[in-house]
C-alpha cells in the first residue's frame, strides 16, 4: 500500500463520525437525517442509520466485507454481507451481496479511482467472482 493510501485510511479513520452526520445532513436537508453512521475502513464494516421525512421509524443498514476488486485493468465493487431493519429493504440488499459489479471509469477519472480502489481492495476466492 502506498504512503498516500495509508495516509488516506489515517484521517478517514480520525474523522468524527459527528462532522460525517452534520455534512451528510446538510446535503439530505428537507429529505431525511442521518441519525447514525460508523464507518471501519480495515474490517469493512458500515452502519447507517437515516430518518426519511415523515417517515416514524428509521432505516438502518449494516454493511460487512464490502471493497474493490482490480485486476489490473477494470475494477468491479463486491459486499460480501448486507441487511436492513426494513424488509423491503434487507430483500433488495440480498440480491447484491456475493455478487461483483463492474464499476465503468471514465477516462479523466482513471487516476483518482486507481487511489479509491486502492483504499478499498479486497480480495475475494474466484468462486465468488461473477
């Protein structure tokens, strides 16, 4: 891993998930709130907790093993586990988990995408590739 990622995963692991709340909610203003977030760079685990307005429950989602895989040339992003408080939802997040997604990277973006997929590489048996 380069000086530049690990420097990278350093601050994403010191920002306070509360200056991560306030700017989520200034950008969701008027369509819901981001009531819990906490994000582990190494274990690949997320969880999100959101306040759709005029909904009376919250929506919560927890990520496990999610990341990029790269072989060089294409890049494809893979959650190894996913599920929801909501059923709708957990239901939707199932037919993604074990599956890889070919990420399309324009041109002028290679070079910023080589860094976030090196942040976020993982490496996953061939079986799972799809």
């Amino acid at each position: 891993m380069s000086f530049k990622a690990s420097l990278a995963k350093l601050v994403i692991k010191m920002t306070p998930n509360k200056l991560i709340i306030w700017v989520a909610n200034i950008v969701l203003k008027d369509i819901a709130e981001l009531t819990g977030f906490n994000f582990d760079i190494e274990t690949r685990h997320a969880y999100i907790q959101i306040q759709l307005l005029g909904e009376s429950e919250t929506i919560d989602v927890w990520l496990e093993g999610f990341g990029i895989i790269t072989d060089g040339e294409s890049y494809k992003f893979i959650i190894e586990q996913a599920k929801s408080n909501r059923l709708w939802l957990g239901n939707l997040l199932s037919r993604f988990v074990g599956k890889t997604w070919k990420i399309p990277v324009p041109a002028n973006l290679a070079p910023q995408f080589k860094f976030v997929a090196e942040l976020l590489q993982t490496e996953v048996p061939v079986k799972q590739l799809s």
